[in-house]
C-alpha cells in the first residue's frame, strides 16, 4: 500500500516538474534572467540586514544616580583628566573614541562610543534610546554616599534590569563603586550586597502591584529565593573605581570585553 502511494507521488512530481520545465521554455530568457536577478538581489538584501544587525554594537553606556562621577569617568575615558563634572549634567554626553589609556600606549584599536546617561530622573529617558544599541551598561555608585542613595539607586538598578531590552539581549552590568579614593568608601561587596538586599525587597513590593500598573517588561530572581545578582540572564560584575584619580582601569576592562580592540 505504501509502495504504491510512493509510486503515485513519484509520478505526480515528475509530471508537475514537466509541466513547470515546459512553462519555463515558453517564457521568453529576458525574464527568467529578470527574475534570477531579483531573487539574487533580494538574498543578497535580506543577507546584509542580517549582517548589519549582527554587527557588533561599539556603544557602552554610564548610568547612574546624579553626583554617581559619571561625567568625570566619561572624562577620564576619554581624555585622561576630569576635565568638568561639578555640574549636573543635563545632557548625555555621548562621543566616540579611542580610550585615552591606549592613546598614550599607541596600541592600535577600535573607538567606542561613550555614552554617559544624566542621572537626573527626567534625563534618565533617554536610556531606552541607548540601550537597545549597547554592547554593556556600567551602573555608576557613590560609594561613599551610599546608604543614603542605597534605596534609589538600587529602584533605578531594578529597573534597567528588567528592561526588555537588557534582558533579551542579556546586555553585561558592571555595578562600579566609585570614589574609592575617600577613606569613608564603601566596599563593592557590601554595597552589592545592600543593593540585592534592596531589590529583593522592590521584587515583593512590585509584584503586588497590578501588572497594568508595573513598567518594567520582565521580573527579576528566581521565585521563593532571595535576590542575587547571579541569578539575572544578563552578566553582572563588580569592580571599584575613582574618577577623580584616574583609577579606571577595571572600568576600561570591562568595556575591552564587550567591545573588541
Ligand atoms: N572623591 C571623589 N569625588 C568624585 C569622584 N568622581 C566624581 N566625584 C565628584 O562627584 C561629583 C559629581 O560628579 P559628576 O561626574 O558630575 O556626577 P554625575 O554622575 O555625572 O552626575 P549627573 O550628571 O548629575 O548625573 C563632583 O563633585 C565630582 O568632583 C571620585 O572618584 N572621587
Ligand atoms: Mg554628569
């Protein structure tokens, strides 16, 4: 039975295939070249959008609470001094350059594009414009004024890490503790550990609220189990920092890893 269904098959596609192959004779050649051509250029076409939205971002991004030190990093990254961070910034700066350490060094290599987002809350907006392009956020914090900033800077933490963006395309965190230079700076573990502390307290706080209510696109933590940081999709790492003293390397690391020299 099964023999002879094949055997059906088997004639039906020869005969479609003599009906196409007879078709394809009576169509004049200055077509079939048209539509070669058209199915050439639109694979062609639909292989480049391909290529060019897998091309690797170069775009790394500071976030952060107001007075954080973002604008003094993006400084230092870009010229090696301060330069200006006194003032709230009320737009992002936003260049692309090669990092001013491998300037000095003459290492050949790829720009970035640096973005340091104001932390001011109206300015802060203007995050889902950067984000769905960056190659790694870094999340700037006043380690020696933390505790009194713990609470706010771990809501704005909260809620870059559920952004959809963040968590489809699992873009990497750095939590950079800054201002490690004052004596009165708190340790990057400790101040990872509050801010967990934190978030699992929003977790609870904000899944009570109605999902119409809510932002945020995607939870956090794993149900039942206190928040860490390990368990987000996305990489999130830790280092110390200070911009006022030009003590940027982990930061500089971090960004040579997810964008390549
Ligand atoms: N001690 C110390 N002070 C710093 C450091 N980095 C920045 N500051 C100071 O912190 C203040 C705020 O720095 P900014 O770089 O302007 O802060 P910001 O994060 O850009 O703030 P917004 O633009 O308001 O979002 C300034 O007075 C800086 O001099 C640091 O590493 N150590
Ligand atoms: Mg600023």
């Amino acid at each position: 039975m099964e023999q002879l269904d094949l055997e059906q098959w088997k004639h039906q596609i020869e005969e479609w295939y003599g009906v196409a192959i007879h078709h394809l004779h009576e169509v004049p050649p200055i077509q079939l070249y048209a539509a070669a051509a058209v199915l050439l250029f639109t694979t062609i076409l639909l292989l480049s959008i391909r290529f060019l939205k897998r091309a690797k971002s170069n775009t790394i991004l500071l976030t952060g609470l107001t007075g954080a030190g973002k604008t003094v990093l993006f400084h230092q990254l870009r010229d090696g001094s301060i330069h200006q961070g006194t003032v709230t910034s009320m737009e992002p700066n936003d260049d692309t350059f090669i990092l001013h350490s491998e300037k000095i060094e003459k290492r050949k290599t790829k720009p970035v594009r640096v973005v340091d987002v104001p932390g001011h809350s109206r300015l802060r907006l203007k995050l889902d414009e950067y984000l769905p392009r960056a190659a790694g956020v870094v999340f700037v914090v006043d380690a020696v004024d933390f505790l009194t900033n713990c609470r706010a800077a771990s809501e704005y933490l909260y809620d870059i890490l559920t952004k959809g963006s963040v968590v489809r395309k699992k873009i990497p965190l750095l939590i950079l503790s800054n201002k490690t230079d004052k004596a009165s700076a708190h340790s990057k573990e400790f101040i990872c550990r509050q801010m967990a502390k934190e978030i699992d307290k929003l977790r609870a706080s904000r899944s009570a609220i109605s999902a119409a209510d809510i932002a945020n696109e995607f939870t956090l933590g794993v149900p039942g189990e206190s928040f860490s940081f390990i368990q987000c999709c996305n990489k999130v790492t830790t280092a110390d920092a200070s911009g006022l003293n030009g003590e940027i390397s982990p930061l500089e690391k971090f960004i040579r890893e997810y964008v390549k020299p």
